[in-house]
C-alpha cells in the first residue's frame, strides 16, 4: 500500500488487478482518500464540456461552466473531496476551418482561443481543478489507448459511411435527421433538422463502431437508472431515441479530409472522430488510463441540451465497449436565448460575459444566471432583467438587510448583539415575550433553509435555493421592518434586550444566507460573512445548520464577537441608464472571431 498525504487527507493507493483484464492485463492503483481520522472522504467529479474553439466565450458557455462551479463549490463546503474540469475542444473540421480564416496555424488558433475561454473562467470566478486542451499529449495518450481498448473488444471496424454530415455540429445525420431548406442566397441546400445547422454529403472510407449492438445494454442502463439524466423530460427523450433505429457510428475521417484531429493508432490514414475524441477528455481529467477508477467512478457531467445525443447516447455506449462505469449522471441544461432568438455573430446578439461581468459585477451575472436559468426551458437574457433582479434581491433585500444590522447608527458598539430568551422565548406560550406568530414561523423557515438548499443544490438546481433563500431574505426584512428596533427606547432594560435579540435573530439569518450563497455568489457571500465577523473556520455547511442556537438553548459563539470591518455597500444598485450610457450595446466582437 503506498499512502500520499495531502493537507488534511491521505490518499491510500492499492496495487489491483485492472478491471478491464481482458484487454489491459497490467495493475492499476485504486485510491480511496480518508481524513485525519481514516475516516474515507467522500468525492465527486463534475466536469462541463469541453468548449469548441471556433468561436469566443458567450454567456451560454459561462452558464454550463457556473452551473458546475456552483456544484462544485457546494460539494466542498459539504465536505466532500471535489474535482471540477472544464477546457477547450480543439481538433475538428470545423476548427480547422475556423484557423484557416485567420491564417494562423490551427495551435497557435487553438492556443489564443483556449487562453480566452480561461480568461473568462477565471474573471467569473470558475473554480475548476483541472483545465484540459484536446491538444494535449496527455489527453492524445488517453484517447490512443481508449481506442486500442475499443478495437480489442471488438467494436470497432473498417468501413465506408455515406450520408449527411454537419460541420458545424461535428456530426453525422441519417436521412429522417435532414430537411430540405435554402440559403441566404435561395439555394437548395438540407439542413439538419434539430440544429438547423446546413449538411453536405459525405463518403468515405473509415472505421465504424457498433452502437447499434448497444441499444439493448443502454435501454437496460437507463431503464434501471431513471433519474440518471436530469431533469426527467431529457430522460425520457434519450429512451425515445433509442427506441428508433440506432446504425453503427462513423468514428474516423479520412486523413485527406481531416489533418487536424488525433491519429488512428497504427493507420496512418485515418483521424479519430472529433466527438469520441472530445468525450474522452473526461476520462484523461480523471488519469485514464493509469489512476482514474477513484473519479471515475463519481463523475457527474454538465452539458447543453444540443449535446444530450453525444453524450447520453454516444458515451454511455463507447464506455460500454471499453469495460468503463457509466456516468453517475448528466445534467441537462436550456439554453440562452437573446430576444428569442438564439445568439449567433450573424445576428449580432452574443452577449459578452467579460462586458456583462463588468457592468454587472461577477456576482451579478453568476446570480442572475442561476437564479433565472432554470433546466427544462430556454431563458431569455436581457439587460434590463438582471438590473432588476440583482437590485431588488441584492442590492434592496440582502443588502438592505445587512445594513439594518451593521450600520453603525443601528449597531454603534459593532458587535453581534446577545440574545434574550425571554424577548423571544422558545416556547411562546411559556414566558411574555415579545416575538410574534410570525416571527416563529420565520425562525422555522430559516431552520428548514439548509436541507431545502441542500436538496436543490443536489440536483443542480440552484435557481430553486436561490428562490428559497430570497424568500427567507425577505421574511427576515419584514421581521426587522415589524419590530422597527430604531423606534425603541434603548434605556429601557427590557426594550434594550429586545433590540439586542432582533439583530442577533437577524444576524444569524444573515450568517445563514452567507453560507448558503457561497457556491452560487462566492465573493458576495464572503462580504456578508466577513462583516458578520464570521472566520473562515466557520463557513462550512455544517455551520449553518447549528442556527440561532441560543434560542435553541445552547452557546452562540458569535454573540458580543466584534464585526468585522465596514467594507461598504453588499451590492451597489445597478443603474440600466448608466449601464448603457458607460458601455455599448452587447453585439458583434470587435475582432472578428
Ligand atoms: N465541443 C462540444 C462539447 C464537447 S464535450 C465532450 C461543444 N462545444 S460548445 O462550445 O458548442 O458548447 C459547450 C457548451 O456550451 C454546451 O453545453 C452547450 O450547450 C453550451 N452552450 C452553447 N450555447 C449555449 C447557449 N446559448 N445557452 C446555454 N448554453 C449553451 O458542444
């Protein structure tokens, strides 16, 4: 056994016999990771697709990428041991073409591009582990092997394809998938039916792999795991699907037609098909084909639902073939639209997450999306959304709620205050409080908050914690607003001691939402909690489920904590006229991509 510490975790390896033994008759290390204690952690692995470099991050690519950094970020403050991996899809027909137009060399292209997608990721606070390049020798290694596997077991064979195929999707499409259409210019052309994107014809010498003995064995995967593929209507596309005829999948291109890609092994000829060559970037993350079984078998993949086929379908079955786990689950998400329309550089509509994120904030945009963004149904994006979400729910409630806190007209000794038991007794009929009905059915709706976010957030849906958490937000305001602590008169004893427990009550909600809201709006949340005086120690979702304990009876160890210091204003009320004034109008990039 050889055991590696990191901080806070060992990792302990076992040499075993690889599972896969019929083909790769070496062993391979398992990993199990433990805490201090030998306790095993547990872990997860999300990853969003890898993100094609023909065009420039929009905020349709930030979506998929928040969506899996909330996930990510809530899993380690559950703490669990996560992973995250995003990148860039470089090899393809399409990137070839698109590198051709520039007159740039497809790496240096590819480079340029990849670097902008990190860029962006980096700027809206995507906290991924690993950053993956399909042009990457280590990913080349991984998809060299996936493909020897693939090839001793069977599923793969010299062929010819003739049909349809879509540049733009990167894809091959039977003669039910293509519609008749015409260009710009009223030419005949086909499109393909679920993209719109134009096909050409295509024939061609190369190697096939047999989906089509697979349909039973992915009918079987899905129908014993039904809430696989999330939200639920995805799931029961993809059934569908497979209920209708399923032919064997072109997985090369002729050399000639495609240099830019990865090589079949041992056929100089032939180039691996760009999607089975992208789908295994999840496995080269995971240390395919050395070490990856320990996230392997945890992983969870993000993807727009224009990518379900490749990889409900496509994955699943090439995994299949290579003796690997299936996923634990695909989230499928909508997609974002601009005045209904989807954005495109023709029409001018992309919407820029740099600018937005500038004019916006990065918690504005990350709030905004996964606020609005819900799964099953495209949303639509506009300017003046966000300024009203982000100003009524941010910058008036929860700002507006720390400010009745910690100001320090409210709060001049700068501390959290101590509470009363008597002013707000735990039993209402037992003492002459002063806390009403309402009042408890508040405390009851922030005691119940964590395990309702912590449910959404599960499933990868945060716009409904983010619903509940503002929901309780606003019954934390109206509690203030209805015992109006400033009209009190402090010399009282008595009212002294209720004021003191309306802004402790208070506070610990706040101290709650804080937590809450770190995968969602980590810098936001990180301000209310830092002015909250709240360490970094004590931000764990464990913390937020030990709420208002001196109601409960037990030690706060908050209460008479000085605050921390005055940073300003939580979130600055965005102005639309000014935003439009100071930038222009999201539209076509000024550099052509
Ligand atoms: N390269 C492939 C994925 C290969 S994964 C093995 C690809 N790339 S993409 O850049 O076109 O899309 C990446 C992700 O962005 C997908 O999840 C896609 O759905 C998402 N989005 C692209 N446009 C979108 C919107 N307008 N709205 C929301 N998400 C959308 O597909």
């Amino acid at each position: 056994m050889l055991v590696r510490r990191l901080s806070g975790y060992a990792l302990r390896g076992e040499l075993q016999v690889c599972p896969a033994r019929r083909f790769c008759p070496k062993l391979i290390w398992r990993w199990t990771c433990t805490d201090r204690s030998g306790t095993p952690v547990p872990a997860y692995y999300v990853t969003t697709p890898v993100f094609y470099v023909n065009s420039l991050p929009h905020i349709g690519h930030v979506y998929s990428a928040v969506v899996a950094d909330c996930s990510h970020r809530y899993k380690i403050l559950q703490g669990v041991n996560s992973r995250f991996a995003t990148g860039t899809d470089e090899h393809g027909l399409k990137i070839q073409q698109a590198a051709a137009t520039t007159g740039k060399d497809p790496l240096t292209f590819c480079t340029e591009v990849s670097n902008r997608f990190r860029h962006v990721f980096r700027r809206c606070g995507i906290s991924y582990t690993d950053y993956v390049r399909t042009t990457e020798d280590r990913h080349r290694q991984a998809v060299e092997q996936f493909w020897t596997v693939l090839v001793n077991n069977g599923f793969i064979y010299r062929g010819s394809y003739e049909g349809w195929y879509s540049v733009p999707d990167e894809s091959f499409l039977t003669e039910t998938q293509v519609v008749d259409s015409t260009d710009s210019l009223g030419r005949a052309i086909k499109t393909s039916t679920e993209s719109g994107h134009k096909v050409e014809w295509m024939k061609e010498d190369n190697y096939l792999f047999r989906l089509s003995d697979l349909r039973h064995k992915l009918q079987h995967w899905l129908r014993s795991n039904p809430h696989v593929i999330q939200p639920e209507k995805f799931y029961y596309i993809v059934l569908q699907w497979l209920e209708s005829d399923l032919p064997d999948l072109s997985v090369s291109r002729q050399k000639s037609r495609l240099q830019w890609g990865i090589g079949v092994p041992g056929d100089p000829e032939q180039t691996v098909y760009v999607w089975l060559d992208a789908l295994v970037n999840y496995l080269t993350v995971a240390g395919y084909p050395e070490q990856h079984s320990r996230w392997w078998s945890v992983v969870h993949h993000v993807v727009g639902k224009d990518i379900l086929k490749f990889h409900a379908i496509y994955w699943p079955a090439f995994l299949l073939a290579a003796e690997l786990p299936l996923p634990q689950a695909i989230h499928v998400h909508s997609h974002w639209t601009v005045q209904g329309k989807k954005m495109s550089k023709s029409l001018g509509n992309v919407v820029d997450p740099l600018e937005t994120s500038l004019k916006f904030t990065v918690d504005g945009l990350r709030y905004f999306l996964l606020r609005q963004g819900v799964p099953d149904t495209d949303c639509d994006y506009d300017d003046d959304k966000v300024v009203k979400l982000c100003n009524s729910e941010l910058a008036d409630a929860l700002g507006g709620l720390l400010n009745r806190c910690t100001a320090p007209s409210l709060n001049p000794e700068q501390v959290y205050p101590q509470f009363c038991n008597t002013s707000f007794p735990k039993e209402p009929e037992e003492f002459n409080g002063r806390a009403v009905l309402e009042d408890y059915k508040m405390v009851e709706a922030v005691l119940r908050l964590p395990a309702l976010a912590k449910e959404n957030f599960e499933k990868l849906h945060a716009y409904k914690a983010l619903e509940a958490i503002s929901g309780c937000v606003r019954m934390t305001n109206g509690f203030i607003q209805r015992h109006a602590p400033w009209k009190l008169n402090c010399r009282k004893t008595e009212d002294k001691l209720w004021y003191d427990t309306v802004l402790h009550v208070s506070m610990e909600c706040l101290r709650i939402y804080g937590i809450l809201l770190q995968p969602a709006v980590p810098s936001l949340a990180d301000k209310i909690l830092s002015r909250l005086g709240v360490g970094p120690g004590e931000r764990s979702w464990d913390h937020a489920l030990d709420f208002l304990s001196r109601y409960e009876g037990r030690d706060c160890p908050y209460e008479r904590r000085a605050l921390g210091p005055n940073t300003g204003l939580l979130f600055s009320r965005l102005e639309r006229k000014n935003v439009q004034e100071k930038h222009q109008k999201p539209g076509k990039r000024q550099d052509g991509i």
